[in-house]
C-alpha cells in the first residue's frame, strides 16, 4: 500500500532551519542526520527535514514558533526506542538527549525530582538512589530511554504492578503549545493556572462528553491507547498532567517535568515459577495478583534457548517447564518475602518452581527479560520478527484465554512469534516474523492487525499497554472506542494543535499500519562479500537490517559492557551501532543514491567505529558492526589507493617482521623526536602517539631459548604466537610458556610464522587477511589433527581465530582448527590437574581486552583469579586506542575520551598495591601512554612475573 503523509515544502524547511540558525540554535540538515534520525526502533521510516538539538527551553519555544510559522511539523524524540514509531517525522524532530538531559533537583523530603525531558531513566535512578528513592516505573529500555519519552508514552515497565505507570508517577508539567502558551499543570501549576482559556474551554468540552468518557475510560490499568481522557471528569479533580502524559507529543512540547520518587525497600525477592507453555502461565496470573507482587512477568523457554545459543553460562538454573513467570517482591523483611515466594507458587499450580538465591542471578535473569525485544528480532528459524503488533494488553483475568486464541490466530497465518512481558498487567510483548518488503506482505501484515485488534476488543483491551498507538496501532483505535470516542480525541486535539502540526498522524487522523515501513526486496543479485554471514539469508542487506534500534548502545553511562565506546565519548548518534546501522540500511536499500556503500554519510558513520565488536555480544540483535566496516572498507578500496595508515598499521606484520632483523636499529629510529612527526605524517598516525619499541634484546633471547625446548610435560599444545607479542612482548611468552610447563604440558610452537589477519580486517583489507588465514590454518591444522589444543596469547588474535577465520575461510580444515582455540583461562581451567598460585590478598583491576569481552567471554578469566583468592575488579567500556583506531590520525582525542569514560577514572582510584591486568597489547600500550602504568598479562600473574619486564 502506497500511502504517506504529504511532506513539509523544502522552503518550509528552509525557513525554519535559517530561523533556528539565525539564533545560534544547533540545527542540522545533512543527509547524514536525516538518515540517522529516519528510524526508531519501529518498522517505519520517514525521513524528517532537519534535526534540532536544543540547549535550554528558549531554544524549544524557538523551535516551535518557527514552526509554527513556517507550517512544518514537530516531532519530539527522547532515546528513539519507540517500537510503535512514535518519535519519526516528516517536519523537525527535537532530540531532546543530547543537552536537556539534567535531573535539576531532587527533593528527598517531598519524594520528587525536577527534571528536563531528555534526562535518562537511569540517570535519574543515580541521582536518587542515595536518598534511598528511585522513580517506580521501569522500562526494559530504563538504560537509556528519557523521562520525556516515558511521558510520551506513558510507560509503564516491569514493576508497574507495585509502582504503577508512569501517568501515576507524574507530579506536574512544563508545557509549551503549538501557539507558544506556556502551559504550567499540576504540582508546577501557578495561582492563576487552571483559569487559562485553553484548560476552561477544556474542561466545557469534558463537560459534554461526560457519558463517553465514563463508559469507555480508565477499564484496567494498562489501557494506554488513546488519549488519557478519564483523569480530566470532575470527580478525577480534571487532572491536565495526566491527560499530557501518554499523548505522544501531539498536544504540546514538555519542558520540564515534577515526578515522585518512592522508597526503595532493602530486600527483593524473586521466585522463579514453571508452567508447561505460555497461556499455563497467563492462567495462574489471577491467583498470584492477590499477592500483591510488585512484578510478575512471563518469559518463554524460546527466548532463554536463544541466550544459550549465544552466551553459554549466561542462563541461570530454570524450573521444569516450558514457560515462566518471575514474581518479585519487595519489603523490610527477607524471610516474610521468601515464604510469600513459597505461597505463591503453591497458589499458583506451578509445575515447578525455584527461589532465585542471590542478587547476580536475579540480574541475570533481568537482564534476559529485558532484552526480551532485542533476543526474539529472529525466529528459531532465523527469520527476521518484527515489531508491529508489540504490546497489546487484556485485563489479567483474560489473559490465558486472549493468548490462547491469538497464538491460534499466528498459526492460522502462518506467522511465528514468542510472546512474553507484564503478565500480572495483562500485557504481551511479540515479535512477529512478518513479511514487510512487499505489498503483499504487508497487506497480509494489515490484515492480521485488523484481526489481532478485533480479538482484544472482544476482551476490552488495549491496542498498546505501554509503548503507545504511533503509526502501528492509531488505525486500529476504532476496535476499542467508539464513533463517539474517536471524534472526541479529534476535538481535544484539535484544541490544542488547531494545525496539526504536533506528530501529525499519532493517535487522530492517522494512516495505515502499513504506510511508511522501512523494509524493501533485498537485491535479486547481491553483491559479491568476503565475509561470510551464515545466519543472515541475505548476506550483508540482512546483517545491516538486525538492528532493530532499541537502542542498548546508546545507554549513557553502561557499567558492565563494551558497546558502543565511541558514542560514550561523543554522545552523538551518528557513533552509536544503531546511527551506523541505520546509515547502511540507507546505503543497501538506496535511500542513500547510487554510491550505496560508498555513500560519504557511510564513511562519516563508520569513521570513529571501534572496530571493536562489543556490539557483537553486547547487542541483543547481533549486531557485529566491526565485520560491516571491513566489509565497506574492503569494498570501497578494492584495487584503489587506500589511507597512507592502511598500508603503514593494516599490514603492520609485514614491518615488524624487518623490524626484528635489526632491533636495535628499529628502536633507535623510532625514538629521533625530530623526525618523528614527519614519520607520523608518512605512516597516518597520530604525532602524539610513540612507536613501540621492539622487545628488549635480553627478553627476546629468553624467548628464542625458550621455543627450542618442547617441555616434559604430558600434555600437547601448540602455540599461537602473534605478531604483537612475537614483536613488543616477547616476555609475555615466556611467562606463558613456563605457566604451561609447570602444568605439565609440552608446548609445541610452528616453524612457520603464523598470523590473523588482524590488522587486515580491521582495515578492509580481506583479501590480504584470508591468504594470511589460509597460511595460519595450514601451519596449525596437523598440530590439531592430533587432538592438540590451540592456545591464544593477544586477545584480539585470538578472537579472530575463533570466529573471523571461519567467516573468512570457510574449509573444514579452518572449522577445526577454530574450535581447537582456546584462551590461557579456558585451557587452565578445563585441566584438574592444574594447581593455581595463591593470589589471596592481591587486588587486580582488570581492563578485559574488548574482543575477549565480546568474542571469547572473560568470566572464565575472572572465576580463575577469584579461585586462586585474588580480589578482581573489572573495568567495562574500551581502553580507546583498539588496534589501529587510536594511532591513526583524526581519532586521537576520540580514543583519550573513550579512555576517561570508564578505564582512566579506575585506574586513578586504584590503590598503588593493585595489579593491573590487561591481557591486550592495546591496551597495555594505552594504559602506558595515558596513565604511566605497567599492565600485566594473565600469564605474568600466574608465573609470578609482574616486576621482570621493563
């Protein structure tokens, strides 16, 4: 179905655009920013005319004025992990996260906070949290989605059963309308508020329509559809707040919101409850709501058999069962918790059930319900599921008997989804394998929403329970409300917005669930890769689509992950997995012209990209960014000149290895600093950054003599020496090598030189990386065909064995010789022979290595130093110099800033006794040269070697 809403004129554009700029207000109309800012994390793509970044509330009074004026639409954006498309435009879309993003106060006494509309949930949490408060609803989005987008959508969250929906947690608002009224509600409200002219013709309109609103409003608690009309009737005290929230930014623009903080009880308690299948779930919710848990949310076994696909270990002990609901209570007494766990699984005709034991698996299991939307983007045939028909909700006590006839309806189609979510609300999260990038498709998609609306009619649900209507679901409004309702929130709209110039669409007078979606055909005759994608049919067209843009890389502040560095540093979106992502969906599907990949918005997106494939674990799509890079790059310099730094650091083995011939002479070169910045300048480096020295001549001489003798030992390994430590550190491998022959292993190194490619990955060039793969595999598969371990010492070399080498080389013998890989932790703890050092009172900070993070897992790492009894701290995020990335010119103040997101500030606060751990010559080199430390790799730690290297 070929339908859009007609777009704002160019000159309308313009003329806001010149306005805005005319002010000093940051306003961006590039290509790039437009592509970036095209998508949510919904279906729908709608390219908006400009994006504004405002500083302070003048700047959104200027914004909408000039809109205003000029007749363009306003769209507001917090995070953009709207599901049901609710923060795309066509006119001007206000990023309000990037700078109105401050909690202003928090008042402990009055149990509220002051806040701007881009500040993120979790930010606000922090800021809280010392008072012993927290604010009560909590999306599965909470690390990064905004309070404003919470207000849009009246979110609501895991806990919304013991702390309600984000409309109960709202004290007052800050508005400003599309006529420039500023409009004060609520605990914000002055003397003379609730006489304005715009809230008495208001409330004259409620007045007439007193019937309507009784009868069809305020059912159950997670009827979020449509505009909040309820709260405005007399005996509601004609509450305005209420009304704004969950109007998707149709009504007016917040500036500023007043929102109640409660108590965070000391102890949580969660029980983990087993039913044979999902509706056996829905259908205990009515015995446990009594309860009054303040969570209970249901989880399929198909969403936990993903995450033990692609992280084993990560899923705690589950009961029996197939499907599963996490209660969790709250309170001052532990054992009264535990024994209402008890209750209610009796109560609740469990299969089985289990109390979950401690704070970490609680988180664990959290973590998987949270990233629920993220973990069913593919079906288990790995079909691409979508969002769509996302979050409809029915009053508990249906819930079994609604989930029961829709998983009929999806069978009757021919469609697979895994449902989940706010089981004790009612509400049921889904991802649906539709097809979507043709008019066929989607005019089966319209059909089956059609009938999907009808179904929760018939129960006297809601079209959303929590995301919104947005484009996906305003069209099915008239399921659940009358003629008589419908025309009223065309009134109230029109009241505030006679223009329509506020989201256009959203809610009242909206197009088709099948107008504006982002899918198209991908090529009949793709385009030749390098890599291969074995679980993306469509190659790179559908690696690039796995982003479904919820938005986990765009968290401020992450703790516990890699993703995204380079957007820790910059706050830009354009530096996010998911602003890289949308950019190349735009260059394979065209929207970007005929360069496609070699589009310069692509080489601007992919420019301060990492490389270092934190989005590869840390991204609950898949997301593997660092492949896609070197695939464009590979495609975009093939048989061309490329960047003085690809031939200086991308084929940096074949330098090192006449760099070794004469050491010292290398060494002394390297060291002139007069010539150095002409030498920088040839090579693409950064001048600020040193060249490392070659390994000292008395290491390296230890290390020869140690690779002449194989060991006594009884156990066969072969060594993976990389280029880096065969180089720079030649004393890493020779800790390594003692390590291993105290455990008793006889340690076998290939005569031939061997190498990963790595640098040539990193740099596109794929060619040049398979030939050196090819040679590798060739090196090392007799050792293997023997049953021989593979046994990594650089991080990022080793990852690469375990999984680029497989997507490069795709032979049997490359298979095999990947799955011999294994890490110094992994070797050492499958052997239960090997005795571990005492490391009792050593306190080690741990920089993990962001391919050891992402690729090889460092738990095992971690397990093994807490065995032998040191005391481990592990910093998240990236060391910021990622191979070549921080060397090469233009990104050196980028990689300093990744440095100071989270690696600096630890190392400052370390005491001077701490040993500091960092498997990867990356960031050994980037602890050296920012912090003026020595780190350490594994193997010195467990040889005792930590003072030895210079």
């Amino acid at each position: 179905m070929d339908v859009s809403r007609p777009r704002p004129s160019a000159d309308a554009v313009a003329g806001v655009v010149a306005a805005l700029g005319d002010l000093g207000i940051e306003v961006d109309d590039s290509a790039l920013t437009r592509s970036l800012y095209s998508s949510d994390a919904s279906v729908y793509r709608v390219s908006p005319g400009a994006v504004v970044f405002p500083r302070r509330g003048e700047d959104v009074e200027a914004v909408v004025a000039a809109c205003a004026a000029n007749g363009v639409p306003i769209t507001s954006r917090g995070a953009g992990t709207s599901i049901a498309g609710n923060a795309i435009g066509t006119g001007i879309v206000v990023d309000h996260s990037r700078y109105l993003d401050s909690v202003l106060a928090v008042d402990a006494e009055s149990r509220s906070a002051r806040v701007q509309p881009g500040v993120a949930h979790a930010t606000l949490q922090r800021r809280a949290a010392p008072h012993g408060l927290r604010f009560g609803p909590d999306p599965s989005s909470h690390s990064r989605c905004t309070i404003g987008g919470m207000i849009g959508n009246n979110a609501c969250g895991s806990r919304a059963l013991g702390y309600g929906r984000t409309s109960d947690n709202v004290r007052g608002l800050h508005v400003v309308t599309v006529a420039g009224e500023h409009l004060r509600l609520g605990s914000l409200a002055g003397p003379d508020a609730a006489s304005a002219p715009v809230l008495e013709s208001l409330r004259t309109m409620v007045g007439g329509s007193l019937a309507t609103i009784r009868s069809e409003f305020g059912r159950f608690g997670r009827q979020v559809s449509g505009y909040a009309l309820d709260p405005l009737l007399p005996e509601n005290g004609f509450d305005v707040t209420k009304l704004f929230v969950g109007s998707e930014g149709t009504l007016g623009v917040v500036l500023e919101a007043d929102v109640t903080l409660v108590a965070d009880p000391p102890y949580r308690v969660m029980g983990v409850l087993g039913f044979e299948n999902m509706v056996a779930a829905a259908a205990a919710v009515p015995a446990i709501l009594p309860f009054s848990p303040i969570a209970c949310e249901g989880l399929d076994s198909r969403i936990t058999d993903v995450v033990r696909a692609v992280r084993p270990g990560a899923v705690p002990e589950m009961p029996r069962g197939a499907g599963w609901l996490f209660v969790e209570f709250a309170g001052e007494n532990r054992a009264e918790l535990e024994a209402m766990v008890s209750a209610v699984a009796s109560a609740s005709g469990a299969l089985d059930w289990r109390l979950v034991g401690s704070a970490a698996e609680a988180a664990a299991l959290w973590k998987i319900r949270e990233d629920g939307s993220g973990l069913v983007a593919r079906t288990p045939s790995g079909r691409p599921a979508h969002a769509g028909w996302e979050d409809a909700a029915v009053p508990p006590e249906h819930l079994a008997e609604y989930l029961a006839q829709f998983e009929e309806l999806l069978t009757g189609y021919g469609l697979t989804g895994v449902p989940y979510g706010h089981f004790g609300d009612g509400c049921v999260h889904v991802r649906i394998d539709f097809d979507l990038d043709d008019a066929r498709g989607r005019d089966r998609f319209e059909h089956f929403l059609d009938e999907a609306a009808k179904l929760v009619g018939t129960y006297g649900g809601s079209m959303s329970g929590e995301h919104g209507d947005g484009r996906a679901r305003s069209a099915l409004l008239s399921h659940m409300y009358s003629p008589a309702a419908l025309e009223l929130f065309g009134r109230v709209k029109h009241h505030f917005d006679p223009g329509n110039l506020l989201n256009p669409g959203i809610i009242v007078d909206p197009l088709p669930a099948s107008a504006d979606i982002r899918y198209v055909p991908a090529p009949s005759v793709p385009q030749p890769l390098a890599f291969s994608y074995p679980h993306d049919a469509d190659g790179l067209f559908g690696a690039v689509h796995r982003c479904t843009g919820v938005g986990r890389c765009v968290a401020p502040n992450p703790s516990a992950t890699v993703i995204c560095p380079s957007f820790q540093a910059t706050g830009a979106e354009k530096d996010s997995t998911r602003g890289r992502a949308r950019v190349l969906q735009d260059a394979v599907t065209g929207h970007l012209g005929a360069a496609g990949l070699s589009a310069p918005e692509v080489h601007e997106a992919l420019d301060l990209c990492l490389s270092c494939k934190g989005c590869k674990s840390d991204c609950p799509t898949g997301v593997d960014m660092a492949t896609y890079k070197a695939e464009v790059l590979h495609r975009r310099y093939r048989g061309k000149v490329r960047p003085r730094s690809h031939y200086s650091l991308g084929r940096l083995p074949l330098w090192l290895r006449l760099a070794r011939r004469m050491p010292r002479i290398a060494n002394r070169l390297s060291r002139i600093r007069a010539t150095h910045p002409m030498v920088a300048w040839v090579a693409g480096i950064d001048a600020r950054r040193d060249i490392p020295a070659i390994g000292a001549s008395a290491d390296r001489k230890a290390w020869r003599a140690a690779q002449r003798e194989t060991g006594t030992g009884t156990k066969d390994v072969v060594l993976f020496v990389d280029t880096f430590t065969d180089s720079f550190t030649p004393a890493v491998a020779t800790a390594l090598l003692e390590v291993l022959r105290a455990a008793g292993y006889r340690v076998h190194v290939p005569e031939r030189g061997v190498c990963c490619g790595l640098t040539w990955i990193s740099t596109g060039q794929l060619d040049g990386a398979r030939r050196r793969l090819e040679q590798t595999v060739a090196a090392l598969h007799p050792y293997v065909e023997q049953g021989m371990t593979v046994l990594g010492i650089e991080p990022s070399c080793t990852a690469v064995l375990r999984s680029d080498l497989v997507e490069l080389v795709g032979t049997e013998q490359a298979q095999a010789v990947s799955a011999a890989v294994r890490t110094l932790s992994e070797l050492l703890t499958g052997d239960e022979d090997y005795r571990l050092p005492d490391l009792s009172g050593v306190r080690v900070l741990a920089q993990p290595h962001c391919h050891h993070h992402a690729v090889l897992g460092w738990d095992t790492d971690r397990r093994l130093l807490e065995r032998a009894g040191a005391e481990v701290t592990a910093v998240g995020g990236c060391c910021g110099l990622a191979g070549n990335f921080g060397a090469e010119r233009g990104h050196y103040d980028v990689s300093v800033a990744v440095a100071e997101t989270q690696l600096l500030p630890a190392l400052r606060a370390a005491a001077s006794d701490t040993v500091i751990l960092a498997d990867g010559f990356s960031c050994r080199t980037q602890i050296e040269h920012l912090a003026h430390l020595r780190g350490a790799h594994l193997a010195e730690l467990l040889a005792g070697k930590l003072g030895e290297r210079d």
